[in-house]
C-alpha cells in the first residue's frame, strides 16, 4: 500500500511540474509550485522522513509560495512567450537528471537494514545518545550535535536568502505596462500631444 501511495503521489509530481513549465501565467505557476511544495512533503512522509516533510511543507508550500505572491504583485502576471525554442536549458535538465539518476544506481535500497547507514552510523547514535550527550530524542542529537555545523550553515543559508528576497522586494517599484504608463501620463496631462486625438491609443486610454 505504501508502495502505491509513493507511486501516485510521483506521478502527480511528474504531472504538476509538466504544467508548471507549460503554463504562462505566473499566479498559475506560483500556486502550482505550492501544491508542488505540498505533494513533496506527502511524499516524504510515506518515506518515513517526517522532520524533512515538515521543513518542505512549511518553508516550500508556505513561505516560498507567499514570496512569489508577494513579488507577482510587484510584476506582470503573465510570462512573455520566448521567440525561439530553449534548447540549450533543456540539454542541461536532461544530462543533470540523468546524472543524478546514475548516482542513486550504487545506492542500497530503501529500507535495507544491511546498508551501512543502519550498521554502522544509526547504532552508534542510539548509543550514545542517551548516555553520552543526555539528549533524549535522536532526532534531535543528529541535528544539534553530530551534524551541528551543518545545520547551522543551513540556517545561516536560508536567513541570508530570506534577507536578500525581502531586500529585493522591499526596494523594488511595480513594473507598468504601456497602457497603465500611458495612462499615468494621461492623468497628469489630460492634452498629451504624444497621444494624438483619435488614435487607437486614445481609444484604448477610454478618452
């Protein structure tokens, strides 16, 4: 059952990343990478990695999706169609992914108990969790003591992105389309000679 669970929730992965790289309104793609987020976390919890699904829902479903709102209503809702086909970015998903896929062939199988995390790594963290470092919670001795300074660059990491995003944002002017620039002029200046009388654009600014 847990088998089938994963292979649902992969497929919808597979499918809400399709649509996201199709699709050309940004508020669309903004939700999806949310609900992407979110079937991310899902499928982390049926691996049995539940500290890793809440950081995903709660930084990538959550804070991640309200950054992109936030900047889509300093910007254009709708992504201008590129003039020719990319292939070159293309190429690059293609050979990482399959370099990635080649790395995960050496790897033991999920829930193997004979691979060398559970025969040599997790017994000593059993061990010595209790009765050296006096910290009841496993999960807590990984992350606080064995893998400190890693979890430590990891905060520093995503303190320092979330600085630079609210930054970018705070300084940042909402980009005006022609129309809205045009009729900005037009309010200030009801007789613009650069908007001749009758004029498509006179028409289009309601005049």
């Amino acid at each position: 059952m847990s088998a089938l669970v994963t292979v649902v929730i992969l497929a919808f992965l597979a499918g809400t990343a399709i649509t996201i790289a199709r699709v050309r309104g940004v508020f669309v793609a903004a939700m999806l990478t949310g609900m992407y987020s979110l079937l991310s976390a899902g499928w982390m919890m049926a691996l049995d990695a539940p500290d890793v699904a809440f950081t995903e829902a709660a930084v990538g479903a959550r804070i991640s999706t309200v950054l992109m709102l936030t900047a889509l209503a300093l910007s254009t809702n709708k992504e201008r169609r590129p003039d020719r086909v990319p292939i070159l970015p293309l190429m690059v998903v293609l050979l990482t992914g399959s370099a990635l896929v080649y790395g995960t062939l050496d790897m033991p199988l999920l829930g193997d108990p004979n691979a060398p995390a559970h025969t040599h790594v997790a017994p000593e963290y059993l061990e010595v969790s209790g009765d050296e470092l006096h910290i009841p919670n496993v999960v807590t001795t990984v992350l606080a003591s064995f893998r400190g300074y890693d979890t430590l660059g990891e905060t520093t990491v995503v303190f320092t992105a979330g600085l630079g995003v609210l930054m970018i944002l705070g300084g940042a002017k909402r980009v005006m389309s022609w129309q809205e620039r045009q009729r900005e002029r037009w309010r200030s200046d009801p007789i613009d000679p650069d908007i001749p009388l009758g004029s498509p654009e006179e028409r289009e600014l309601g005049r």
